[in-house]
C-alpha cells in the first residue's frame, strides 16, 4: 500500500511598492515562504530577472531541496551500512537554460564531501551515494539528470 504525504506551505508576495504589477518594472519580486513553526525564508527572483540578491531564489531552492534529500538519505543509509559519517558538506551545482517559453534545469550535480571514522569504511561509503541517489524523493521528482561526484576522506587520527 502507498503511503501518501501531504506538504504546504505558504508564498506571499511582499513587494507591492505602490503601483501593484503596473509595468514589469514597477514591482519587486520579493515574497516569503512560510509554514507554521517555522522561520520564514525571504525569497526572490534571480537577481539575473530583477531579484534582490540577498534573498532566496527558487532555483537555489531546488538545488538546495535535492541536496538535503540525497544527505539525508545517505546519512541513514550509512547509519543502518555500519559507515561511521563524522562529517558532510555539498555544495551542488545546477545548470539552468533560458528557452523562449521560459526555462528549465538541465543537470544538477552534487559535489559531497564525507569523512568517515575508519579506512575499512571508504569503499562502502562511496558506493551508498548510488543507493541514496535511487532513494531520493527529490531526485526522483524532477525531470533533468541528477548526479553525484563524492569525495570520502577517513577522519584525522584514524
């Protein structure tokens, strides 16, 4: 039987300066994402699409959403795989085309830095990021290819 999740969240439009969507011009594109219990994240448009810089713009949203499911995945795939992780970082890249009737994401890559506890781990430890990979909500959400380049180091001392 499938389980199904159910998520909301909530967008408002914070930057009416006055004149409403008069001309393209007219507006910032500033808005908040919120649900309750939570901090609000200020977001944006590409600054590239007249966005304001120091807020969130849905693509690095996206990027960012596929790279917290991949580490969470891996993280527990790890924990039940006996891979001690001491630490994680990634810092993906997404690649974006601008077409007439818009745009769309071609590719995101993710570029996850591990270290585990001990050598024995490293070859298990690589090879859980495909495991991930296939159990990733996300990833398995969009329609451009998603991979992963990890590079697993072995804690100091160890």
């Amino acid at each position: 039987m499938t389980r199904q999740h159910t998520y909301t969240v909530e967008i408002t439009w914070t930057g009416n300066q006055g004149t409403g969507t008069g001309d393209y011009r007219s507006y910032a594109r500033d808005h908040e994402v919120s649900a309750p219990g939570l901090p609000t994240i200020p977001g944006s448009s590409d600054p590239a699409f007249r966005g304001d810089p120091a807020r969130w713009n849905p693509e690095q949203l996206l990027l960012a959403s596929i790279s917290q499911c991949h580490l969470l995945w891996y993280l527990h795939l790890c924990a039940v795989n006996g891979v001690v992780v001491t630490s994680y970082s990634d810092q993906p890249v997404g690649r974006m085309a601008e077409t007439a009737d818009g745009g769309h994401f071609t590719s995101a890559v993710l570029h996850p830095r591990i270290e585990v506890a001990e050598e024995a781990m490293v070859d298990k430890a690589v090879a859980l990021h495909a495991d991930a990979h296939r159990s990733c909500f996300i990833a398995n959400s969009v329609n451009f290819p998603v991979r992963h380049e990890p590079v697993v180091t072995v804690a100091a001392g160890n």
